[in-house]
C-alpha cells in the first residue's frame, strides 16, 4: 500500500522565512559590519608604525583618502544594482573582495602598493554599506526594524571603543600587518555564514537595464570632490587652482549626472525619490548631523591632548563613555519606535540632546577637565545614538519596496558626503581660528624677544600634542638663556589658550549644524510604521522575487522549492 507523504510547509514569502535563518543572516551581517566599522579604527592606531617602515610619510592621508572616496562612491551604485538584480551574490562579492584588499594590504612592501590595496578594500566596504541597512529592510518589516537597526548602530559604537586599543596591542604585540591580517578569520567566518543562510532576493516582474552612463557620470563627479574637500585647507589653500579646478569639474560632472538621470530607464538614484517628503527631510538631515557628528568626534581628542594635556594613549579611550552612551541610546531608541510605532518626537528629542551636548563642549576653556568633558560627551552620545538608525528606517517605510535598496543606499551617500565636507570646514575653521587667537594671545613682550621664525613655527599647535616638538622647543629655547624656560611657558599657555578656542569655536559650529537640522525634521511626515512589507516577495525556483505589478493584485500560489525546516 502507497504512503502518503505530507510535503513540508513552504515559505511564500520574507515574512515566512523561518526565524533561524533570518537570524543567521543577521548575525552574518553583523559580522561583516563589524569587521569594515573595526578596520577604520584599527588601522588608525597602526599608521604611525607603517609609515615609519614604508618610508611613506608624504603619502600619509591617502592611505585613509584613497578608501574613503572609492567606499563613498560605491555605496549609491551597487544599492541601485541590488534593486536590480538581487543582493545576495554582490553582498557576498564585496566582502570577498574586502577580505582579499586586507590581505594584500598586510603584503604590501611600499606606500603606493598600500594606497591601491586600501581603495579596493574600500570598494569592498561600499557594497557592504550599500547593501546591509537594506537587507534588514528585506528580513524586517518596518515595525521591527528600529531594534535591529539600533543594534547595527551600537556595533558601529562598539568597534570605536575596542578598534584603537586593538590596533595598538596587535602593532606593538604582533606586527602592523597583522592589522590587516585579523579581518581575514572574522570575514571567513562571516562569509560563510552569509553564505549558507543569506537567501538570495531578486526582482521578478520586467527587464531591467544598467544606467551606464549615469554610473560613470557620478563617479567623475563624485571622486573629485571629496578629494578636493580632503585636500582644502591642508594639502592646498582653499583658493588654490587644484582645489577650484578639482570642484569646478565635479560641479559640471555632477550637472551632466542629474540631466543623464532624468532621461535613463533605470537611472542609479532617480530623481523621483526627492519628490518623496520623507525622503528629502531625512537627506538634508542626516547630511547635517553627519557633519555635526565628526566635529565632536574628531576634535575631543585633541582638546584633551593638547588642552588638558592628556597622554596619546589616554585620549584614544576618552571617547569611550560618549560611545558607551551612544550603544544606549540606539538600543533603547530601537526598541522605543518599534512598540510605539512612533519615530518623529524621540529624533527631534535625540538632535536636541545632541545639541545640548555640543553646545556644552563649547562652553569649555582652557581650564576644563577630564571629569567636564566626559559628561559632555555622554550628553552628545545620548543624542547621536538616537538619530543614527532613525532615519533609515523612516525612509526604508515611505518608499515602495523596489525602491528599498536605491533609497537606503543613497541615505547613506549623503550621510559620508556630509561627515566629508564637515572635516574639512572644521579642519580650515581650526586652522584660521588658532592663527588667530595666537596672535591675540600672545603676551606683547614675547613677540619683540621671540625670533619671527619661531613664532611661524607655532601656527601649528604640534607642540602641545608631540613629544618630541615639544622637546625640540625647549631645546631652542634653552639657547635664550635663563629666561627662555619662563618666555616657554607663557608660550605654552597662549597656544593651549588659543587652540582651546578655537577647537571649542568648532563645537558651537557643530551644534548650530545640527539645531538647523532639528529644525529640518520638524517637517519630517510621520507615517505609521507597516506591520508587514508592502509588497510581499513571493517564492519561486529556490529564489525570492518581488513583482512591481502584483502589490494589489492576487497571487496565485506556487510550488516553491525553498522550504522552512
């Protein structure tokens, strides 16, 4: 007598995919963000050292330039193409070729081998990017996804707080290279998880075509400009030819992109989206906060080096509390939206937090301590860790599903555009408002005994960060006799005085920033957070498509291969 068999009950849709695996691909995903967010912080700690062996000091901040601007630029291209033609198998394919740049880097016997290796690790890195906050767009629906993108802001928080320290034990342990070395084992293992468990989404419904043009346009465009903005101010005057010349072509490139998109089939950011509220306010702010963001983050630590006079060493752990207080904050904020359904009121609060907390920062001077500035960044931390995942999640429910990977990605686009532009006003800002105050610091005694050249030698305030300027100074001024000890502290103070000045001038420019983006998310619509994805993905031949036609319109049921186990 025949068995009857009962076939196993099959997955119609994201929503049904079996929690094991879901969870298995979020921990996958974590992995490998964890492992692109440690590598920035790591490999800070190690340059020192890998200058100091590959003779490259000149070429210093194109190890870090060279990264940024292929990550940044990658980012709006492959969300497009994930919209297109799936996300598993270039998700896989960018942390591959992470794991393969950060080989080649540890290989890496001159400074300009580096500098290549690092700008395809950061092709590597922008796919990753693109396409990970998207993903849990896929797995999530709406409702859900505040938790889960708070915990990606939290991990973001974690490899700040153990990257340098990691950094420096494997530099002074091991050798620099192993800082590149240490990504190959968690990749692998994240690698394989994503591997097995990452279930390949892909769009079903008509043909799609690449907008090729578009994709080269915006790269023409977008290169030059953040290198243009990464040279202002340091490399080059802001005034000078390379740097006008460098955002004069990015203007026009950029100009040529917004015409291609408004005639392309499939264009790589529609211009559509900017007709979509939700979409445009959370831009303009997340643009903003960005820039707000790293003018806390980047200049803390040289306050407390040079103002305070905190050890290098130190300095690097001194953000940990406001990082500690970001983790928080993104977590519980997560799990707040996500019971509620509610996001406008809590950002808005987050940004006027963040606020508060910059604004104290600038209220701080040369006599400030440790114990002042660690409740200072607690308060922006707070903030900050509110308003990171917020956004994402606001535009990933004001836009159609086919819309979810090019919408997510090009969020984060203007995020990394913003953060660039704001380093580098802020570093021009800390430059013209130390020279500055130097001068109107500085006791007039000093400037008749002091020799003009040395006085030169202290536009850049080195002297309060380095060891060995600083003993190279009081070298020079042992020369002057038994004064010239004296003459060197009254120099030490106004420069300490005038570069507390002007980093805290810095904070204040950063707090306004993000007050005007306060004001910007007053306009941000808030919709009711879907319970469900708008158009559930149906199952067919062991792969998942979305159709854009069949969102109202009955599906018939299938014969799926995929089964939940």
């Amino acid at each position: 007598m025949a068995q009857t068999t009962v076939a196993a009950p099959k997955a119609t849709s994201l929503s049904e995919l079996p929690r094991r695996q879901v969870y298995l691909t979020l921990a996958g995903l974590l992995l490998a963000m964890l492992l692109s967010a440690l590598d920035q912080t790591v490999v800070g700690t190690a340059m020192p050292r890998v200058i100091a062996e590959l003779r490259g000091f000149n070429h210093y901040a194109w190890v870090f330039t060279a990264y940024m601007v292929t990550s940044t630029t990658m980012v709006p291209i492959f969300g497009k193409l994930s919209d297109i033609y799936g996300r598993k198998w270039f998700y896989l394919g960018g942390v591959a070729l992470f794991l393969v740049a950060s080989w080649l880097c540890g290989l890496s016997q001159t400074m300009t081998q580096l500098i290549l290796f690092r700008g395809l690790q950061g092709v590597g890195a922008g796919v990753m990017q693109a396409i990970a906050f998207t993903v849990v767009g896929d797995l999530f629906p709406p409702a859900e996804r505040g938790k889960i993108q708070g915990v990606f802001s939290a991990v973001f928080g974690l490899a700040s707080i153990v990257g340098p320290t990691l950094g420096g034990w494997i530099t002074d342990n091991l050798n620099w290279r192993w800082v590149f070395y240490v990504n190959v084992p968690i990749g692998v293992l994240a690698l394989g998880t994503l591997f097995l468990f990452f279930p390949n989404i892909r769009p079903h419904g008509h043909e799609r075509s690449i907008d090729y043009w578009g994709v080269l346009a915006l790269i023409f465009g977008v290169v030059p400009m953040l290198i243009a903005f990464s040279w202002a101010g340091t490399e080059y005057p802001w005034g000078s030819s390379r740097i006008i010349g460098l955002l004069a072509f990015s203007a026009v490139m950029i100009l040529g992109f917004i015409w291609l998109e408004t005639r392309a089939q499939e264009p790589v950011i529609p211009l559509s989206l900017f007709r979509n509220r939700t979409f445009t306010v959370s831009v303009i702010s997340t643009f903003i906060t960005s820039a707000g963001m790293f003018g806390a983050i980047m200049y803390i630590p040289l306050f407390v080096q040079g103002v305070i006079g905190t050890s290098a060493t130190s300095s690097g752990t001194i953000l940990m509390p406001m990082m500690f207080a970001l983790i928080f904050s993104s977590i519980v904020s997560g799990q707040i939206i996500s019971r509620t359904g509610k996001y406008k009121v809590i950002t808005i609060v987050g940004l006027l937090v963040m606020t508060g907390g910059l604004y104290l920062l600038s209220r701080m001077d040369a006599s400030a301590t440790n114990a002042l500035v660690v409740r200072n960044m607690v308060i922006t931390g707070l903030g900050l860790g509110v308003t990171m995942p917020v956004f994402t999640m606001a535009v990933q429910n004001a836009l159609p599903y086919k819309m979810l990977g090019v919408g997510t990605s090009s969020l984060q686009f203007f995020r990394a555009i913003g953060g660039t532009i704001g380093v580098a006003i802020y570093g021009s800002l800390l430059n013209n408002r130390f020279q500055d105050a130097l001068q109107t610091n500085l006791p007039r005694q000093l400037t008749q005994i002091v020799p003009a050249d040395r006085l030169k030698a202290l536009d850049n305030p080195q002297v309060l960060v380095s060891p060995e300027a600083r003993q190279a100074m009081q070298r020079a001024f042992a020369q002057l006799g038994p004064q010239g000890e004296a003459i060197l502290r009254q120099l030490m103070e106004s420069i300490k005085v005038s570069l507390s000045s002007a980093i805290t001038g810095i904070f204040l420019v950063a707090a306004v920033a993000v007050l005007v983006s306060t004001v910007v998310t007053l306009f941000l619509p808030e919709l009711p957070l879907r319970r469900s994805h708008q158009a559930a993905p149906v199952v067919e031949t062991g792969e998942f498509y979305y159709s854009d036609e069949e969102e109202e319109e009955e599906r018939p049921k299938r014969s799926p291969s995929y089964e939940v186990s």
